[in-house]
C-alpha cells in the first residue's frame, strides 16, 4: 500500500492529521490496532475539554504563551510553546468547522468549553454518543469520504527507513505483514501509559499500584517506534491523572470517576506515617503524580472536614459527594482527629501534630513554613477543625503519560542534535516538551491532538510540495 501520508492512531490526533492532509490534496490513510466501528482509544472516552493550560485555548497568543512558559517552569520548548500559542484560535475554528459542538458550563470543567453533549454527573464510565464519540466518528466518516483509509484491526510494527529520512510503516494484520510506504508518517498513538515496563522506569516503582484511569491501548509503540529510527525524548517522568479512592483498585464502579482531586487541594494529604508528603495547593494531577512516587502509591490518605465535603458537592465535574460513598468508596468519618486515625488506620499522636499544624499555618499565614511548603495561589486551604472529620484512602489515577517524543514547533520528529527526522512527525499523547516541568504542568491532552494533528499534517504537505 502506498499513501503520501500515514498516521499512526486512529485517534483525535491522527485522525485530524489524516484529514486535514487529504484537504491538503494528500492521499492519507491511518492505522489503528483497535478492531471495528468504536473500537477503543482515549480520545472516543474522554471527557471532551478543550484548554491550553486550564484556560481557553483561543485566548491572545502572548497570553497563552507566558501561560505554557510559566506552568511548566520554563521546561516547555519555546517554539513548541509558540505553537499552541498561535493556533489555538485556528484549532478550534477548524474542530467546529468540521461538525465538532462546543458547550459551556460555568459549574463545570472550569467553565471552559467541551464537545456536547457531555458524560452524565454520575460515577463509572459513560462515552457512547457522548461529544469526543460522536466527533471522532464524524472525523473517520470525513476522512473516508475524502478517499483516505482506516486501516482498522492493524499494528504497526516498526518504521520503514532510509538512510536517515523515513519512508514508511511495517504493519500487520489479519492479512499479515506488509508495508505502508508513504513520504510522510505522523506518530500519534498516544502516551505510554499502559506499558508497565516503561512506567516502572520512568514513573513509578510500583506500576501495579497505580490505577490505569484509561483504555489502556497506550501501549508507546510508537514511541518505541521512533526512538528505533532515532529519535530524542523528553520529559517521561510526569503524568496526567486524577487522584482516585483506594477501593477503585477492585471496584470498577469507581472508575474513572468520581475523583477527589477537590478534597485533596483544600485537605490534606498524607502517608503511611500520618504527615503530609506534597503541597496540596497545586492540585489533583500534581498529588496524583506525588503518590505514584511514593515506595506505596496506596499508602496515602486524604484528611479533610465537613466545611470540604459539603464544598465537593458541587466542586468537580462529577461530585466526590455523595457519589463516592454511593458508588462504594471508603469515607471514614469521626468526631475527633484521633478517633479518625484509628478508623484511617494511621497513628494518631502523629495524625493529630499534622493536622495542628496544618491549622494554624493556615489560619496565621504561615503555610509556607510547612513542610512542605503549602502553597495557596490556585487552592486555598481550608482548616480541619468542623465535625465530622473525614478520611477517605487514595490511589493514583493514571490518564496518560505528558513526555514522550520531541519535535519542533513544526511537529517535526527531532534527533537528539535538535535536527528533524525527514518525513517524520508527531501529535498528540505521543510528544512531550510541552508539558510536565516541575509542577506537573497539564497543557491538554485534546489540544495536543488537534493542534498538533493539523501542524503535523501542514508541514509534511509543504515539505512534501503539495499543492505546488
């Protein structure tokens, strides 16, 4: 089979590049391990929220810009930074032109926009006819309309190279193996957050202990794939994920939602020895990414009163309360800090000095002085000092994994000297560089695929000559 342009994933971000390269006039096509009409992938189960940096992606460039810069504590590649920053306008237009709905929910996702219709308030997993199923749908209807192909039920094996440029996919299916030549091929099968090996390297020293809060057909073969034909990576070691309740580890009710990232930010967090481990103030994808490095990712526990979990009726997407305790999610309650501790299973003089000091560093204006330090900015932190007192056990939930290839602000797969592959590149889960740093910054998964879909498939036309 020859193609002028191959996408690796059927999900949104190979399938926007497959797209956009036969508007382009390419003759494209996509290949996807995942077998018929719906078959599985994280972008058809998503929630459906499009933002650059929890904020709107089609906000001024500049802004956007010192937005990336600044989560990321500068780690993010500038060009690549750039990137979003000038397109996030083009890439919703292009989502909406091409029959994606946006709604927006002030009590919701931050109030930033997502496809509709939206999942349902409820815990557990809902996606069939819900807005990212419905556009990736739309997208395969399009794209085959066009005359580009989905090769469904197919895995790609390796990349087809020549010399130092890549030529081409070997792939196999019920047919066999055989090769996909074509003159541009886009890596974008996602993170690597279902391969236990490489988490175990890079994330977590206990990947069996963490929850994959995902379809788990982020595999990073293309990131294998690449890294073969020699490609650099970076920024492996963070994660995007949600803080979960323990009992989701056998209790399928609990996944993915609810998460209780809400009770974590105002609360407090702590380990097996009852102290705090993490500064709560920056959020649920940053404490998930601190328990997964804990020697026991299920050894921490949330802390909170009952002023928090009134606030988590209406803090999240899905409410912690009562949808946790309803969906069968532990909730310790107890009259008092210690008889809290007995019940979480934790020491109690140690629970009791955690929590002393957690209040009055919050009611004198010291919380820097904790340790660690407990910043503010984004969470404020709420006293644990009204009855009931709360606990509820925690575990990692993994989404998908932030590093992974690095390409320019042109989507171009880059070697470790910063020079491009030819003909290769790269969108979606599947590149890092723009996320991570420090903080565990979450730039957006969706706006990685769209964006970085159309950029990928714009600049192999043009190095391809389409068009001239």
């Amino acid at each position: 089979m020859k193609v002028d342009l191959a996408a690796v994933g059927g999900g949104f971000a190979g399938l926007v590049a497959a797209v956009r390269a036969s508007e382009l006039g390419l003759v494209a096509a996509a290949i996807e391990r995942g077998e018929g009409e719906t078959y599985m992938c994280n972008s058809r189960v998503c929630t459906g929220v499009i933002h650059t940096a929890l904020a709107p992606a089609d906000d001024p460039p500049d802004i956007v810009y010192e937005r990336v810069m600044s989560a990321t504590g500068g780690t993010a590649r500038p060009d690549l930074a750039r990137t979003f920053a000038e397109n996030g306008a083009r890439a919703i237009a292009w989502m909406e032109e091409h029959g994606a709905t946006l709604e927006t929910a002030p009590r919701r996702n931050y109030g930033l926009p997502s496809l509709s219709p939206t999942r349902r308030m409820g815990a557990g997993l809902d996606w069939e006819g819900n807005g990212p199923d419905l556009f990736l749908r739309g997208l395969e209807t399009r794209l085959e309309a066009a005359g580009g192909t989905i090769l469904r039920g197919t895995e790609a094996l390796a990349l087809v190279m020549e010399g130092r440029a890549c030529r081409g996919v070997e792939i196999r299916n019920a047919a066999g193996r055989s090769t996909v030549e074509a003159g541009a091929v886009v890596i974008a099968d996602g993170g690597f957050q279902a391969d236990r090996e490489r988490l175990g390297a890079h994330i977590t020293g206990q990947p069996d202990r963490i929850r994959q809060r995902n379809t788990e057909t982020g595999r990073g073969d293309g990131l294998r794939m690449a890294e073969e034909a020699g490609a650099a990576t970076v920024g492996l070691d963070k994660f995007y994920g949600h803080v979960l309740s323990r009992d989701v580890m056998t209790n399928p009710v609990l996944w993915p939602y609810p998460q209780v990232d809400v009770i974590c930010a105002s609360g407090i967090v702590v380990g097996a020895d009852a102290r705090r481990f993490t500064d709560e103030g920056l959020g649920g994808v940053y404490i998930t990414n601190e328990i997964a490095r804990l020697d026991d990712p299920l050894s921490a526990t949330a802390i909170f009163d009952s002023t928090v979990w009134e606030q988590a009726k209406e803090a999240d997407l899905v409410p912690p309360n009562p949808l946790l305790a309803e969906a069968g999610g532990t909730l310790h309650e107890a009259g008092s800090i210690g008889e809290l501790a007995l019940r979480a299973g934790l020491d109690t003089g140690s629970l009791e000095t955690t929590v002393g000091e957690f209040n009055a560093a919050v009611k004198g204006g010291r919380t820097d002085r904790l340790a660690p330090a407990r910043t503010v900015e984004t969470y404020a932190p709420v006293p644990i000092e009204t009855p009931p007192f709360h606990a509820v056990p925690l575990a990692a939930g993994i989404t998908v994994t932030m590093g992974g290839i690095a390409v320019d602000g042109a989507a171009r797969v880059l070697r470790p000297d910063d020079t491009p592959i030819p003909g290769l590149y790269a969108a979606g889960s599947a590149v890092g560089g723009v996320e991570g740093g420090p903080r565990a910054a979450y730039i957006g998964g969706l706006i990685k695929a769209f964006l970085l879909g159309l950029v990928a498939a714009e600049t192999a036309a043009r190095e391809l000559g389409a068009g001239q």
